[in-house]
C-alpha cells in the first residue's frame, strides 16, 4: 500500500511539472520566422530561426520566465523580451559566440524599437560565462516592480542584477532563436506568483564627471543632407524644435527616448544642439561621443565627422559610447551654437560630450 501511495504521489508530481511547461504551437504562441516543431535531445522543441515567438492571451508584469535552449558557438542573440508594449520593452539574452568573455550576455531595453545595447554594456550589464554546446543551457528570469535577476543553468546565486528601464507595465512576453542563426527552445515555463529576488545587489556605474546635462534635439531628417557641407544652411532651417534629452547614467542621452528611428518615415539622423556661451573669443577643446556616425557643426559651419558604428574600425569594435573623440571648437563672444547631426542604424542613438574646460563658458 506504501508503495502505491508512493507511486500516486510521483505521477502527481509529474503531472503538475509537466503542466508547468507551455505547449509549444500555434494555439499558444504567435510564431514568425522559420520553424520546426520537433523533440530534440529528449525535449519537445521549436528550431527557430531568424524568427519569435510571442505567448498569446498573457501580459507579464511580475514573476519567473524560465526556458531551456541549445547553444551553438557561433554568432547569435537568444534571448527574451518581457513587459513589451509597442516598442518598448525589457530584455535579456545571451551571446553564444562570446563564451567567456565578459559580454557573453547582455540585459538592455528596447526603447523605441531600438536596443541600445552600445549604452549599457560593461559588468553592470553583462557578466563571464561559460557556455556549454553539447547540452541545453537553462535560462531563468525573476522580474520584481523595477528590478529583475539571471540564473543560468540553475545557480543557486543570480548571476546578474540590474535595475530595470521602463516604468513597471504588464506588456508581452517574446522568446528569439539565434537570429540568423536557427537554434532549439524548450521547457517555456511562466510562474507570475514566483518574484522573489534574493540579494539584489546591482554594480555601479561610474559617470562622466562634467557630461552635457541636456541636449535639445530636432524631427529626423536624412543623412544624406548632410553630404555638401556648403549647403547646411537650409536643412539647419527646416528643423523643428523643442524636444529635450537627458544625461542618463553620468554617461550618455538616448536619443531614442523622444525620436523613433523605425517610424516608416525618411531619415534616420537628427541635430542635438547645445548653446555655448563664451565669455570672450577662444578656443576650447571640447571632449564627447557618438553612436553611430556624427557630423559637427558650429555656428553654421561643418567642423568634424566621424563613424562610430559597430564594427567600424576593426571587426571586433562595438561601437559603445564613451569620450573617444575630440575637437577644438573657435568660440566668438556670445552665444555658440553646437549642432551634433547624429546618425543611427542599430545598436544605440546616443550623443555625450564634456569640456575639459569650463573656465569662461556656460552651457545652456
């Protein structure tokens, strides 16, 4: 009799477990991309690839997402967004190919449809890990109000916290293959009375001390305007103003936050201005950066234009933002007018900078 009971309790154990995985097909989930639903490697699995999947009928805002995937080592992006609202949203996912390394996983918003991942990179962000190819790596993610945490392949520690980006929203939950790269998914499982975080500590981010507070920004306009630096005049003059960005982290402004780049309009560059006022005619050497390309332009007059975009100078250059460039700027008496016409095809819309002077000026 003991051993049946045994046996009745094992199998509803087994029941509630396997209860606790959301079947994978098109009753349940929005999938795009090339599929296969098949079992692999003792699991019932989706090969996706260049695709998502989006669980239908369920807006996330607290809990666990825990999912198992099989990794190759070869350049991908596995990953899930979570509290996705239009094209906004939080993420998380990891880079196969980066085993090891200290971006070998990356946490970062989707803000305006663009994952500005070239912002917020760095230990606070991302951490080591060794990825393993020859069995399914397990992803969980706990997500409390404005907070979240990692545990990769069932540590018993988070491997990451970090603060998160948005407002708290109940929004969609969205799971990616690999990308280009097609890649296997299993055991989806979503427990929204499971949000306990456990020794939220999230790492420290040192700031730029003296960054641009605030950066006024124009509508989008096309790079290609750009192109006759002797014609700068009108397209300066067709602009339209009034928007505001803000130094976020002591490190950067989005400027994604107030213009959406994949909006089904022409362009993908704005103008981020600053007004110099100087205290008598000098020169100053003016410190700041970019993502992903930037022309310069002062009182008028083009000064500058650089490229910062992913794999722009070598193959293995990110593009993030930092102060890596520099000008001198020949300031009048008065009021100068900065114009940085910044450039985006992925990866972050950002503008930064500093004097490593201030003496005999005043930014407004």
């Amino acid at each position: 009799m003991k051993r049946l009971i045994m046996c009745i309790i094992s199998a509803a154990i087994l029941e509630v477990s396997a209860q606790d995985i959301i079947p994978i097909d098109t009753n349940t989930w929005s999938i795009n991309g090339n599929y296969i639903i098949e079992n692999y490697k003792g699991k019932n699995a989706i090969y996706l690839k260049g695709g998502a999947l989006t669980l239908k009928d369920t807006k996330f805002l607290n809990g666990t997402i825990e999912y198992d995937i099989f990794l190759k080592e070869t350049p991908a992006f596995p990953g899930v967004y979570f509290r996705v609202n239009d094209q906004n949203g939080e993420q998380f996912y990891v880079r196969p190919h980066q085993s090891g390394n200290p971006d070998a996983n990356q946490a970062a918003p989707v803000v305006n449809g663009i994952s500005p991942w070239q912002f917020y990179y760095g230990p606070r962000y991302s951490f080591p890990f060794e990825y393993k190819f020859e069995d399914w790596t397990h992803v969980k993610i706990v997500v409390n109000d404005d907070k979240a945490q990692v545990y990769l392949d069932y540590s018993e520690t988070p491997n990451l916290s970090w603060n998160l980006f948005h407002e708290p929203a109940a929004g969609d939950v969205i799971l990616r293959g690999g990308g280009a790269e097609a890649l296997h998914i299993a055991d989806i499982k979503i427990d929204m009375d499971s949000y306990q975080l456990v020794d939220f500590n999230s790492i420290e981010r040192e700031s730029i001390e003296g960054a641009i507070a605030e950066w006024e920004i124009s509508d989008m306009f096309e790079e290609k305007d750009l192109e006759d630096p002797t014609k700068l005049e009108p397209v300066i003059n067709a602009r339209k103003w009034g928007r505001k960005i803000l130094l976020e982290e002591g490190v950067a402004a989005n400027i994604s936050r107030q213009q959406q780049l994949f909006n089904g309009e022409p362009g993908n560059t704005v103008f981020a201005k600053i007004t110099i006022n100087s205290s008598r005619d000098q020169i100053k050497l003016f410190d700041f950066g970019y993502s992903d390309r930037v022309v310069a332009i002062l009182n008028g007059e083009a000064i500058y234009r650089g490229n910062n975009k992913w794999r722009s100078r070598d193959y293995r250059y990110l593009g993030t933002i930092g102060l890596f460039d520099s000008i001198y700027l020949n300031l009048k008496k008065g009021d100068n007018t900065l114009l940085m016409a910044v450039s985006e095809d992925f990866g972050g819309w950002l503008i930064t900078g500093k004097f490593a002077d201030e003496k005999g000026i005043k930014v407004k």
